[in-house]
C-alpha cells in the first residue's frame, strides 16, 4: 500500500508518497510511473494540496441500505448522481466558507472517494478494479436549503458546488481493498458518522462500471460514494474530519 500526497512549497507543486511524516517526491505523472527523484522532505515544510484535480467530481445520493430505509427511499435500480464544479475542490487543513449569498444549512457528509486512474470509458464490473488508482476522504459539503428551494427544479449541482465545498484528500491510498473499511466523521471530536462500505448499495467497482457507461472518466477523475446516517450541520468555528483506517484524516475547519 502507498501513500500518494500533492503539496506546494516555495511556490512550486510536487508529489510523492508519504510515509512517516515525511514525503518521498516523485516526478512524472502519478498515474502514469512515476519515478522517485530521490529527494525526501518533511511533511511539515510543505502546505498540502489536494492530492489530485479531478476533470470531475462525481457524487452519489442514496447508495447505503441503512440510510435509504430510515429515510423511506427506495433502492434505486441505477446510481443516482450529481458532478461538484472544480472551484469546490479543497484541500485538507483549509477553511470551509459560507458563501454570504447563502443564509441557510450548510451540511457534513463523510464518504469514501474513488480515484480513477485510467481512463475508463464502458468499462465492466469485473474490470474495474483495473482502473481504481486508490481511495481518499471526502467531505461533500451541502448548502441543504437550496436543493428544493425552487420545486419545479432540483438544484443538486448549485448545492453542491459552491467554493470550498468539494473537501477532499490528504492522500490517495493504493493497493487498497475498499470493502472492509469503515468511515467516520468527528464534529469537534465528537463522532457523529460511523458507517461500513460493506452497507452501500453500489459498490466502488460498480460505480465505476456504470458511470464510464455514460460518461469518460479520466485519471484523477472522483467518484465519491455517498454517504450514510449522521449527516449534521456545520457552523463557523467547528472544526470536522472525515476518517478513514488506512487512508487517513481528512481535516477541515469552518469559517
């Protein structure tokens, strides 16, 4: 298993894998063999990015059995999905903002990301897996209100994608198997989200099969997978993280 992280220092990008608090760089392309420059440095000295720029940022609704029974949904026959717009992307440590157009809920969900890492056009099931780089954290933050604040139009995308609501990161983890992880999101260190991957209705590998039906995906492209009970409103001074054993803590504060 590695751990793959973007950072800036000096006013320049670079990457690598992480280990021990300190970042192994690499040059080249991530998804394409990448080689190790040689170079080492602490974890410390640099300001983290996200650890990729998605082309997309794909979102999933209703995809864990729980959620789906103590809501009344149905199991859909078909993932349900939203794309986040790129000016969302944020990255671990930095501030989630309330846009002052908004003066509604603003909302935590917890989730596990996908990587892509080949592009993956009608790909199968039983393939996919060939083109999962790795997984990350994610926190999809939701302005609530919005979504059904006009009811002739559902407005997901606008919801979803204002600045500074697409968290995700720090890393990406490889060689990893999804299916027994859990994920957890602490509001102020308070657990409030505590649910399996086991529970979803879609599966990664399915996930990806059915979306590249419809829509090319890319490397550094996002599948997030949605999320499960404990969803919570978020206010400014909180702070939130999304954790996920053998990925990592995706941090974040609201301002």
């Amino acid at each position: 298993m590695a751990l793959w992280i973007r950072f800036e220092r000096g006013g320049q990008t670079g990457f690598g894998m992480l280990a021990n608090e300190t970042i192994q760089i690499h040059i080249g392309d991530m998804f394409d063999a990448p080689v190790a420059s040689g170079e080492t440095i602490a974890l410390a000295e640099v300001s983290i990015l996200t650890p990729c720029i998605p082309s997309k940022f794909i979102g999933l609704w209703n995809n864990f059995h729980a959620a789906a029974e103590k809501q009344g949904n149905a199991i859909p026959p078909e993932p349900l999905y939203f794309i986040k717009g790129a000016n969302s992307y944020l990255a671990h440590g930095k501030a989630i903002r309330k846009p002052d157009s908004y003066d509604g809920k603003i909302i935590y969900e917890g989730e596990l990301g996908v990587v892509i890492g080949r592009q993956a056009r009608n790909v199968s099931i039983e393939t996919a897996d060939a083109f999962i780089f790795g997984y990350t954290c994610v926190n999809d933050v939701t302005a609530l209100d919005i979504i059904t604040r006009d009811p002739t139009f559902a407005q997901w995308p606008r919801a979803k994608s204002f600045d500074t609501f697409g968290a995700f990161g720090p890393v990406i983890a490889t060689g990893l198997d999804a299916s027994p992880l859990v994920i957890r999101t602490l509001l102020n260190g308070r657990e409030r989200q505590n649910y399996p991957v086991s529970d979803m209705i879609f599966s990664p590998r399915s996930l990806v099969a059915a979306i590249s039906r419809e829509l090319t995906l890319k490397p550094g492209d996002i599948i997030s997978c949605g999320t499960s009970l404990g969803v919570g409103v978020l206010r400014a001074g909180m702070s939130v993280e999304v954790s996920i054993d053998g990925i990592g803590v995706l941090q974040n504060s609201v301002a």
